[in-house]
C-alpha cells in the first residue's frame, strides 16, 4: 500500500476532483507529468501578479512571507499572527487533517470577530470550477476553527478602465453557495486520500476530464496509445469524439464512423484516402474577387490581465507590432514594411499612423483569422478617432484565406487544425514552418515584448529578443504570401 505526504495542499487536492488518475500520479509518479510550458508560466506568473494587485485594495495587511513548499513555516506564522490581533492577512496558511491551504486575503470584522475571506482569480466572471476551488479551501479554515463570516470570490472587472483602476475586482458573495457543498466535501477528500493509497494506479480511462476544467499534466502519458491521427484529430465534432471513444471507435480506418457534417468528413475522407482536397473552383470564386496589390498584415499583440494603457480594459488585446508584406503583382517582388515599439510607453500613438501609410490606398488587406486584426482596428480607431477614417479603410479592404482554406482545401497535415503554422508547413513545406525559431509563436511574441520594454533586461537580451520577434512576425505575412500565391496556383492549374 502507497504512503502519502503528512500534508496534502489543496492545488494536489483539486487534481483529484478533476481526476483520482491525476492526484495518485502527481504524488506517486511525478516523473510523468509533462514539464509546466512557458505558456503555462505564463499564466500562473499573470495570476500571482492578479493576486499582489488585489492586496492593495486591502491594505495595511501581514504577508505570510513564506515560500510555497514551506508547509509548517506558513502554519507557524499565521497562527503566530492571530494571536498577535493582525487584522488582515496576505496568503494565511491553514491545515486540518493533513490537508493544507493558503487563504490570498483575509480581513477581521471588528464588530463580530469573524473573518472574511477573499479568493483571488485572474478571471473576468465567476465559473463553476470556482465553487470546488473555493470550497475545500473555506472548508478546511472553518475545520480549523477559525470563524468564518463570509467567503467571496474576487475576480477582474472586464468594464474596468486604465487608468482608473479603482473598481479592477469584482466582490461575489459565495457563502451560501459554498456552505451548501460542505456535506460532499469530506466524501469527496475522503475518496481522493484511499485512491492514493492503493497499490495500483485508478483504472480511469481518458475522457473530457482529460481537458478540463484545465488541461492534465499526464495527458500525454495517459493518451500516449492514441493513434495520430484518430478520431481526435477530425475538425469540428466537439462532444462527438467522445461518443465515438467510449465505443471504441478510435482509429480513422473504422468504418463504423458515421454521421459527420461535411467538413468532419471531408477530413476523414482525406486521411483514409491520402489525397489532398482542393475546391479550385470554390478558391477561384473568392480570389476572382481579390484586387491588387495584395497587402498582408499580421499583428502582434499582448493582453496583460491589469490593464496599463489609456482606455483599455482587462485582457484587451493592443497591437504593438505589425509586419506589411505588399505583392502588387502575383509574380512580381514584394515589398516589407514593420513596426515594433520597444519602450514602456503606450504602442498605439506611434503605430496607428504608421500602419494606416504601409498599407497604402489600394487592393485588399490579407490577414490570416482577420477577424483578429480587424477587431484591433476597430479599438485602435475608438482610441484615436482622428485615424478611425484610415483604419475603417483598412477594415474594408480585410480579406481572409483561413476562410478559403476552411472550405476549399483539406490536407492530412492539418491534423484538424487551421491555424496557420498547421496549414502553411503541410501545404508548403517545411520551409514554412517555425521549428527552430528563437520566437515560435504569438505567446512567445508575448512574452519577449514583455522582456524588451522591461527595464531590467540587458541590451544584449533586448537585442537578441527584438530580432527573434522581427523575423517571427515577418515570417507571418512572407508565409501568407506563399499560401495566397500558392491558392491562385491552384486555380490556374485547374484552367
């Protein structure tokens, strides 16, 4: 029989509510688990600065100021600080029967004695997966004794606007909601701590707990006899690809796979066969429409959960690079034109005029999923309307081959996905894909802007990270180039 730690923290707990397999691993076999990506840094680096935000609107309170991993430091020194009479306290530590957890915010209420507690999410909204969250930890405080008088949840306020800053969190009142799952909790923690010791892993077969609420560290472990491709690689069946799993319709040779939209199909149909699928007439019909000179765009941009420009909001996505690759004719040269702000200050001012005169007057704007970069145009015209003629221009002009590609053309390199990097490299080859890049990606992107505004990095760095993201993005619009160039051979050689 499995041993399992003196103290279990409510994040390993958690793993369990999602999945019994996911919690027995994370304790008897963590060299399994998928290394925590940048991306997913990203995220939990975002969601601790959400949370160091959140004590200002609460302030004059005690840090706990103890590491993570250090369990019974962070129990001495909250209890050291309750019996002291601190009123309000950052990252409070708590344990009841060997399950732990640290509570972001709590503030005494003079008039009763009792506490409120704040939970912190880098969310906009309140979702279902809170309530678990938020109420095995309630639970184990109020096991300890501590007396709780109300359990909120604060989340980011999306109607929030820089510079204001005054209303960034939203208050929810759970305590009702939480109180009521009291009864189900100690069954619950109860079934994760027998699971963990049983000498076998749980025989829990994949499925949509597999996704959610968020993606398991051992999804590649436990999906690793999956076949590629499989029926989980078919676009656009969503719940379906469960049904066909649980009857043990797995591999795209089966032919008891059935009752498929077209697109689905088409996929299926092109795996099987090994041929690629190209509409040329359905191509022909949208590019017969398409004017010269052909101007791709392709932005960059991030979307910091604490918003830091004037006018924007939580998560609003601003530009603060582009890549302009112009074809005036299908065989002739094109011409390049970038921008990348590089200082703390505000992108947009020096952006918008500068794209409005790259793009020019004429012939269509090409932008892979251009619903993104029109939707910045718009923004970028309600910040400065004197420009909102220019960018309105642009926005008419927005033509998108994803669409094109989406009901004309199927490739078994897709694997079920559109996105550009999965399209380019399986229609053009491999000199159109990112492997290898120094910036690969737009959460790369992302994160090297964030290092080159930032003060503390050295030259040398800046350097490296403004060329790596240069070529990134110019690397987006030269292969939309290609990929146009390469639909209009499609038509042509079909004539």
């Amino acid at each position: 029989m499995n041993t399992i730690p003196k103290l279990l923290s409510k994040t390993k707990l958690l793993k369990g509510y999602q999945c019994l397999k996911n919690i027995y691993l994370t304790i008897h076999n963590p060299e399994l688990e998928s290394p925590v990506t940048p991306d997913k840094q990203a995220i939990f680096d975002q969601g601790n600065r959400v949370g160091q935000k959140a004590r200002e609107y609460f302030p004059g309170g005690t840090l706990v100021d103890f590491p993570p991993w250090d369990f019974v430091g962070s129990l001495s020194k909250t209890k050291e600080h309750i019996s002291q009479g601190v009123e309000i306290l950052y990252e409070a530590a708590f344990e009841y029967n060997g399950l732990y957890a640290r509570v972001d915010i709590l503030k005494l209420s003079k008039e009763t004695g009792r506490w409120k507690m704040f939970e912190v999410k880098s969310t906009t909204k309140f979702k279902d997966e809170h309530i678990d969250d938020i109420g095995l930890q309630a639970w184990i405080v109020a096991k300890t004794g501590l007396p709780l008088e109300q359990i909120n949840l604060l989340h980011l306020n999306s109607e929030c606007t820089y510079p204001d800053l005054s209303n960034l969190f939203v208050s929810v009142d759970l305590t009702q909601q939480i109180r009521e799952i009291y009864p189900s909790i100690l069954p619950k923690v109860s079934e994760i701590l027998s699971s963990l010791k049983a000498s076998d892993v749980p025989n829990i077969p994949i499925g949509p707990q597999c996704l959610s609420p968020y993606e398991c560290g051992f999804k590649a472990h436990c999906w690793k006899d999956i076949p590629t491709p499989s029926v989980f690689d078919l676009p656009k069946i969503n719940s379906k690809k469960w049904e066909f799993y649980n009857q043990a319709i797995v591999d795209l040779k089966d032919e008891r796979i059935s009752g498929l939209s077209d697109l689905p199909e088409r996929a299926l149909q092109v795996h099987r066969t090994q041929k690629r699928f190209v509409d040329s007439k359905a191509i022909q019909a949208v590019l017969s429409s398409w004017k010269f000179p052909l101007v791709f765009l392709d932005f960059e941009t991030i979307n910091p959960a604490i918003p830091r420009y004037e006018g924007t909001h939580p998560y609003q996505q601003v530009p603060f690079q582009y890549s302009v690759h112009v074809l005036k004719e299908l065989d002739g040269e094109v011409e390049h034109q970038e921008f990348l702000h590089t200082d703390i200050s505000d992108p947009r001012p020096a952006l918008i005029p500068k794209l409005i005169e790259d793009c020019g007057a004429e012939g269509v704007v090409v932008a892979y999923f251009a619903r993104f970069e029109t939707d910045r145009m718009k923004e970028l015209s309600e910040f400065l309307p004197q420009y909102k003629q220019g960018l309105d221009s642009l926005i008419a002009r927005a033509v998108d081959p994803l669409e094109i590609i989406r009901e004309s053309v199927y490739d078994v390199g897709f694997n079920g996905s559109f996105s550009l990097k999965a399209v380019a490299p399986a229609l053009l080859g491999k000199e159109a894909s990112y492997d290898g890049m120094f910036v690969g990606d737009g959460s790369a992107a992302q994160r090297a802007y964030e290092e080159i505004i930032d003060q503390n990095t050295s030259e040398q760095r800046k350097s490296e990270l403004t060329q790596g993201i240069l070529e990134y993005c110019k690397k987006d619009t030269l292969v939309m180039v290609e990929l146009v160039k390469w639909l209009f051979k499609q038509v042509n050689t079909s004539t």
